[in-house]
C-alpha cells in the first residue's frame, strides 16, 4: 500500500537515518579492509553490513528487482573488465566501496520527485513479531530479516538462513543488554567497552547469567557462534539444514525468553 502523503516526511527521515547508519558503518568496514583484507573479524562483518544493506534497498525498492535501485544493488556485486566479461573475484573493500555509493544514489533520491524510491514498505514502528525490542527503529528490519531467513530455509539456502538467524539472535539480545545497562550488568562478568564491541559469546553468556534468557543458546550449534567468520564459501564450513533449523529453533526459544508475553 502507498504511504500517505502526511506520513511521507517520517518514513523519509526514518529511511534517512538508516541509511545514514549504514553508511557509516560501511566506511568504517572499508577502512579496516583496505588495510587488512584477510581481517577475518572485518570480513564476517561486511557480510552481516551487506545484508543488513540489503533489507533496506529490498524496502526502498518496494520489493521489486526491477526496480532501479535494486539493480544498482545487484550490479554493484558484479564487477567486469574492459572487455565486458566478469571477474571472479572481487576485493572486499571493493565491494563496500560500490556499495557505499548505491547507499549514496539511495538518500540523493529520497529528496527526489523522480527516479525515487517507491517507499510502499515503509518502516513500521509496530512489527507485531518483535515489538518487545526497544529499539523501535530495529523493529522493522527484524521482521524483514526473519521472513527472508524463513524463506531461506525453505529454499534449502541453509548457511545464509543460519547467518541470517545469528544477526537477528544477536541484535534481539544486544537491544536487551543495551536497555539492562552496563553497571546492571557488571556483577555478571560483563566485559569492558560497548556492548555492541562484545563477541557474540559474550552476549550470550552475560544475558544469560542476567536472567534476560535462559538456558536454549547451548543448543546452537558450534558453526552459529562463530557464524561471523563465515566467508563467501559457507558450506566449506559445515553448514548442515540441521544447524540451520537448530539455530532457527534457539531463535525462537529466545525470542519467547524476551518477551514471555507472546
């Protein structure tokens, strides 16, 4: 459905602010790139920030691939030498540094009466599935990012739904630990720095000892917790559709966990 014109100007900022979020976390990722490509840490980020980048085109595309956004998505993966045929391998930084420009292309559009975005899914502050987050800006990207994992299942892609389950594990559980606080935190051997600077582990262990969750995160298999070293190759690393359901099973346990009123 179009978004009404009064409503226009929020969904523009909300997309604005995203989009300005993404770009500065992608220029973050660039930099570590360009001095460390093997960085295994940076890699496993910029494939959690290019799909995170994907949600938000997917919605500024109304979902449609036609869509002149979309492709410059799609083609910013897609790199060609002079003669026109496709190179195999792509520098990550390269990538980011495409990317980056499409994330540019996408807010000089949202000032734009043409060649703008159809903004027909517009970020919605009541995604029922996680309104137990308290991050109301999260709420609609999780959703997104849960349909696309369920879907990713369905087409047996099992190591980009067991990424794509991790991301939303992990964002649920750090927007828990963010509201819990830090000093609240601490008698539970909480780590030094941001929360969001925490290895995945971490999270886990602390929200539990907290009493945020409870025991399911021991079910995740071993391939989930490290799931952000996964590399372009995921299935070199084990990827089974019994660590993809499994991770999927734990997400739901979790989510149950952080809002027992569902």
């Amino acid at each position: 459905m179009a978004v009404e014109k009064n409503n226009l100007e929020a969904h523009i900022a909300a997309y604005r602010s995203q989009l300005d979020g993404l770009i500065r976390r992608g220029r973050e990722l660039h930099g570590l790139l360009t001095k460390d490509p093997a960085n295994s840490s940076a890699v496993g980020a910029t494939r959690i920030w290019q799909e995170q980048c994907g949600v938000l085109v997917n919605q500024l595309s109304g979902g449609s691939k036609a869509h002149w956004l979309a492709r410059s998505f799609s083609e910013a993966f897609l790199m060609r030498t002079v003669s026109g045929q496709a190179v195999e391998r792509v520098a990550a930084e390269k990538i980011v540094e495409r990317l980056l420009d499409v994330l540019d292309q996408a807010v000089a559009s949202l000032s734009q009466r043409d060649n703008a975005p159809v903004l027909s899914a517009a970020p919605d502050p009541a995604a029922r599935r996680f309104e137990f987050v308290h991050n109301p800006d999260l709420r609609r990207v999780l959703e997104q990012a849960y349909t696309e994992s369920r879907q990713a299942l369905e087409q047996k892609e099992y190591d980009v739904a067991l990424r794509t389950s991790c991301g939303i594990l992990e964002a649920i559980i750090t927007d828990a630990l963010e509201h819990k606080g830090l000093s609240a935190l601490a008698p539970f051997g909480a780590p030094e720095g941001k929360i969001a600077d925490w290895a995945f582990e971490s999270r886990l262990s602390v929200a539990e000892k907290a009493g945020l969750i409870r025991g399911g995160c021991a079910r995740l298999p071993d391939v989930a917790r490290t799931y952000r070293d996964l590399v372009d190759d995921a299935s070199a690393v084990g990827v089974s559709e019994r660590d993809a359901r499994r991770t999927a099973q734990v997400l739901q346990v979790v989510m149950r966990d952080l809002n027992p009123g569902r």
